[in-house]
C-alpha cells in the first residue's frame, strides 16, 4: 500500500494537483518510504512507545489527525484500507470528493490459520458500512472486489477497478532455471491474510522437501520464524523486509514464486514475478484468475485453497520447470500485457480529481 500512495502522490503532483498526506502509521513505515511520502508532503501522526494501540489510543491519534487535516479544505480525499479514521472524514466534509480504495477483495474475513480453507467473505463492520454509504467512488483492483462490493457490501456508488500504482522491476536476461535444488520464493509481508502458517506447514510435507522456501518480507516478532523451527523445517529460510526496488534482484534468486493469500486486491507482486520472468503458483484471489486467461499460463498455476490444492500446485510447477515447458521471455511479456501503468494512472486521475480541478489543471499546463 505504501508504494502505491507514493506513486499515486506523485501522479497527482506532476499534474499540477496540490497533494497533502495524512499517515496514521500505526504500524509502521519503513524508513525509506516515510522519507519519500515526507517529501511528497505528509503528515505522520505516531503512536508513541508499540506497533499495535488500543482502540482509545486509535480514537485520541485519529482525533489528533483530524486536527491538523482540513476535510473541507480539499477537493477530494481519498482512503485507503478499513481505517477508523474515515468514519470521522465523512463526517466532517461537506462539498469535498470522497473516494475510497479497497486493498483488499470487497469483503470482510477471519482467515484459518493453520491449514488453507476458501474463506467466506462477510460484510464490513455496521459502522464502516456507513461511511461506505457516504462514500462518491470506490476503487478496487480485480473483478471479483466489484462484485463483493456490489452484491455482499450492497454498494450503490460507481465501483472502479483499478491496479495499485508500482513500477515494475527490471528484470536480468536469464532464461533458463537453476540446477537442483529448486527454490520457491515468497514475497511480501508475513501474516494471517497471506497463508503464511498453512504454507509452513504444508512444507512439512514428504513430497515437498527437497524443495527451498524463502519469505522475502517483514516477519512480525518473529512468529513464523519461530513456527519454522518448531516444525522442523530445514529447507525453510527467512531474508526479512525489502527494498522493492530491489525486487528484481531477490527474484533471480528463485525458481518461481507462490501467492498463498487468503485475499487479495490486486496482488502487484504476481506482475512483478512476470516482469522478472518468474513462474508462479497462485490461489484464486483477486485479479490472479485474470492473470491466467492470457498468454504465458504455462508460467502461472491457479489453485485452490484447500491443502491438496495448493501442494499438488507447486508439485505441477516443478513438473513444468523440469520439463523445459516455461517460457521466462513469454512471461515479461505478459506483464506488459496484464499491467499499463499509464493507463491506470489516467483512470486514477479520472476518478479523483473532479472535472473543475481538471480544467484548473489543465489551464495551469498551457500557461
């Protein structure tokens, strides 16, 4: 999320639109992107001494937000995520543009742990639902968020899809795939909503273990690292948080990937494994299916969340690599099929930046 807001911010910027941040980084920001959305203008609200604050704590930080952002004062402002602090923007503006961003996949949902399991997804919390009321657009990034947000969130607003904003890695022109043994990366942050235990635990398995898993990404307290040892599992490796624009450097260093997620948006990372011509296995969430009804689908397995599903998956990627049947160019290629930056920049300008600011706009580049 921190790289699409920065990459929205600038968007917007280089358009002559007048852009302030307000970050409520309850849990955290890495250092790099807090400078970069400190030169693009925002505003960081902390919460003094721990990561995760009481429900007060949220109230009184939001409150102390709200102090210093002017609802009113903007033309437009855009939210992102499920954030308390909403509820109290949509309260207090009055003519201002209110335009929501669904990172996730239209619905609410308590992910099982410790083994994958097709989650059944519910309605948003009663009082969030009433900002949604509120709300003149929402963005979402595949088209299974536009139908949970129309049928089980019982949406009226226009509902746009649209990807996060990202610039996609360069990618090194190797073609062909490492000796045995093959390497299985996963990036991105560790958590409930990525599959991360059931991973773990299905690594544990006989037929996957001359297989390496690596986790690219922020391990909370270290909880799965912990996890890891307790099971055993030797051919299990942790790297930790990561530059993204480093990806392309920590993807050459595996075979192919996985998306075990619970839920997803638009999952950037699956165009950042094509952009490096790595081959995936994928649970069906977000845009993924999509993904998969273009060229290169030699290079992208889609499963389903049940344990079978996703085992018998990876066993079918390895199948693939050994048998020379992926295509690592046919797979950039894809990317720049499945993913146009500057046509969603274009759709995210359309969808913020109401008509009058346009001409403004407009005006403000011919002269």
């Amino acid at each position: 999320m921190e790289v699409h807001i920065c990459e929205l911010t600038l968007e917007l910027m280089k358009r002559n639109v007048k852009v302030e941040l307000a970050v409520c980084s309850a849990f955290g920001v890495a250092s790099g992107r807090r400078e970069q959305l400190q030169r693009c203008g925002a505003t960081f609200i902390d919460f003094p001494g721990h990561l995760r604050p009481s429900v007060l704590e949220r109230i009184r930080s939001t409150l102390r937000l709200l102090s210093v952002v002017n609802v009113d004062g903007f033309e437009a402002v855009v939210c992102h995520g499920v954030g308390l602090s909403h509820i109290f923007f949509a309260a207090k503006r009055r003519h201002t543009r209110l335009v929501w961003h669904d990172h996730l996949c239209g619905g609410d949902l308590a992910p099982c742990e410790d083994h994958f399991e097709a989650p059944v997804v519910r309605r948003y919390p009663w009082i969030f639902r009433k900002f949604l009321a509120l709300a003149d657009t929402v963005i979402t990034g595949s088209r299974q968020g536009v139908e949970n947000l129309q049928h089980i969130q019982l949406l009226k607003c226009p509902i746009v899809e649209l990807p996060p904003l990202s610039i996609l890695p360069t990618s090194s022109e190797r073609s062909t795939f490492r000796s045995e043994p093959l390497t299985c990366g996963v990036f991105g942050n560790l958590g409930p909503q990525k599959g991360t235990e059931s991973l773990l635990r299905l690594w544990g398995r006989p037929e996957l273990s001359s297989i390496r898993l690596v986790f690219f990404g922020k391990d909370p307290d270290s909880r799965y690292s912990r996890l890891s040892q307790k099971l055993a599992l030797a051919n299990v490796e942790f790297r930790g948080p990561y530059d993204s624009k480093e990806f392309h450097r920590h993807a050459d260093q595996v075979d192919f990937g996985i998306i075990s997620s619970v839920v997803e948006g638009y999952p950037i990372v699956a165009v950042e494994l094509l952009a490096c011509g790595i081959p995936f296995v994928t649970t069906k969430v977000g845009v993924c299916p999509e993904l998969c009804s273009g060229p290169a689908t030699s290079g992208i397995v889609l499963v389903d969340q049940t344990d079978r599903a996703v085992l018998d998956g990876i066993l079918e990627m390895v199948k693939r690599i050994r048998s020379g049947s992926v295509d690592r160019d046919a797979l950039r290629v894809r990317a720049k099929v499945a993913y146009d930056r500057s046509r969603s920049v274009e759709g995210y300008i359309r969808t913020i930046v109401p008509f009058e600011e346009k001409q403004r706009m407009q005006k403000a580049g011919s002269g």
